[in-house]
C-alpha cells in the first residue's frame, strides 16, 4: 500500500517548511506548491514533489490536489499594500483551493492553516482576510472534511517576523507595549507543526471544526513578561518602559503611509498596531485542539533560550 499523500500550500514560508518535515516524519508523501525553487537547508534530505505555479491558477491547484489523501492550504500574506491584496490571496486563494480539491479528490481531508487574528476580523485587513479565507473554505468544501487551525504568533529556527522582539529585548531599555493585563499567546514552530501533521494523521476528523493552537500557557502572557523572558535567554536585565498606545499607533500610520506611496510592504502597520494593542489573544479550553490529537511541549523560557541559540549560531543575533 502507498503512502498516503498531503498536498501543501505555503510549503516555503516558515511554518510550512517545518510542516513539510513533520508531515513526512508521519509518513506522508509530500507535494508542495512552489512559485520557486523550494531548496533549503531545512529540506536536505526530504523527499518531495513540486509543482510549480501559485493559487491564482486553476490548473496548478488542479494537479497539485488530484489524488490528494489530505490537503493543508498554509499559503497566504502577512505584509499587503491594501486590503484589497490582503483579499485577493487569503480569501480568493483559500477558496480557489477548496474549490479545486472539491473537484478533483473531493474525498481528502482539508486542513486550512488561518491565524488566531481571524478571532477579531475587524481591527486589521489582515485578520479580516485571514476570517474571509475561513468563510471563503467553508463555504467552498461545504460537506467535506475541512478543519481550521489558528495559530497564534509563531516563533522559533529560520523565523525573521519575531527576530525584531528579540533584538529589542537585547537593549539597556526595552518599550513595553499593551496594558499590563493583556495577554498573548505563543507557539514555538516545532510544536504547530507537529499538530499539523497530528490533525492530518485523523482518519475521523469532524466536519467543519475550528481550533486554536497555543503553547503550554493557553492563558497567554503579559506583554512585559514576553519582552523579559526574551532578554533572560539573552542574559540581559534592561530597564522596561511602557510604550504609550498612541506612540504604537502613530508608528504603524507612518508604516502603512509609507506602503501606500509605494514603499515596500512590511509585516508592521497601523493594523497590526492594534493587533498588537489588542488585550485579549488568550485561548480558552474550548477553543483548543483537543489534547488527544497534538499536545504542546515547549514552553516560553524554554523555547525561547531555544530559539536565542538557533540565531546566534546563524549569526542573525550578536
């Protein structure tokens, strides 16, 4: 008997790299989606197949997903020039895949990988496309086998969109934004993907469920805790400051005035500056994937030194 195989989307951003060598370790047989040449160092002894193309063809997604046993759709923006953008890839792109594997392997399971901000749609055009995206699928693969997975932040090895928090934690004095009885929620990467490939591994999975990812503190921390655990792996003790909001916000203006006269778009914007003001990213019980399926490891002090001495060995920290 073959093994079984998992079509993957976003298969070359970070979580998707690691996804790809969890899914293999269950024993899957991998095709990835690829607009590039899919090499890393990560991959250095995976076994894979390519198609090459993007979410706006019919055709790629047709023979990416024929004869699929499971599919994980992770592709999507995190950094738009519009609303617009942030639409036409995580609400258009995740409902031309559930469309096209309702077609070709009607019988797969669809995991669609969204974000723990499609929990608040209305405070970023990324959160509102990300919740689009969950609409968009649901709609589209309506009756089959679809779960939704929402990954709070995610961090650990070959991450760049957390690099910023840990250089900022390596300063004398260290701005703490948020209230301090906001809470947060991490994962490290090695953990979200392992329950990706846990979910994918089901033979009964429920129609139309969504859950949420979370470190072993679904409880989430304070913003404070989260820049002082981030120095300790560093060793440093700095001097934290609060970070007014209207300084945060102020910051994300300029950074989407920027994008707008056409400079190129970053993760950082006036939306993400209320998601990050945001004071309640906890997950609660219900919201959890169910610990029978995947339950997660490594928690913040840990995975962060982790993740510390990953980027001093590369050379990303001093």
């Amino acid at each position: 008997m073959s093994a079984r195989l998992v079509a993957l989307t976003g298969a070359t951003g970070f979580l998707g790299r690691h996804a790809a060598l969890a899914l293999a370790e269950k024993g899957f047989r991998l095709r990835i989606l690829a607009r590039r040449d899919p090499a890393h160092p990560l991959w250095r002894d995976l076994p894979f197949e390519a198609v090459e193309g993007g979410l706006e063809n019919a055709g790629v997604l047709a023979r990416l997903l024929t004869g699929a046993d499971v599919a994980v759709h992770l592709a999507g923006l995190v950094a738009a020039r519009s609303r617009r953008a942030f639409l036409a890839v995580n609400r258009d792109g995740a409902a031309r895949v559930a469309e096209t594997l309702r077609r070709v392997s009607p019988q797969a399971h669809l995991i669609g990988v969204s974000s723990l901000a499609a929990r608040e749609p209305a405070l970023s055009a990324y959160a509102e496309s990300k919740r689009a995206g969950e609409v968009a699928m649901a709609e589209a693969f309506a009756g089959g086998r679809l779960t939704i997975l929402r990954p709070p932040a995610v961090y650990g090895p070959w991450d760049r969109a957390m690099l910023g928090l840990f250089r900022a934690a390596a300063r004398p004095v260290v701005p703490v934004p948020g209230c301090a009885r906001a809470r947060i929620t991490l994962i490290h990467v090695h953990d979200a993907a392992a329950a990706i490939a846990a979910l994918a591994d089901q033979d009964a999975a429920s129609a139309g469920a969504t859950y949420a990812l979370a470190d072993p503190n679904p409880a989430g921390y304070a913003p404070r805790e989260i820049l002082a655990t981030a120095a300790a792996a560093q060793g440093n003790i700095p001097r934290f400051v609060p970070l007014p909001a209207g300084v945060l916000l102020a910051a994300g203006g300029a950074a989407s005035l920027w994008t707008w006269l056409g400079g190129r778009p970053g993760v950082f914007s006036v939306g993400k500056a209320r998601e990050v003001l945001h004071p309640d990213w906890s997950v609660s019980p219900g919201e959890l994937l169910p610990g029978a399926t995947a339950r997660p490891a490594i928690g913040l002090a840990a995975g962060f030194a982790a993740a510390v001495a990953w980027y001093r060995e590369a050379g990303w920290l001093r």
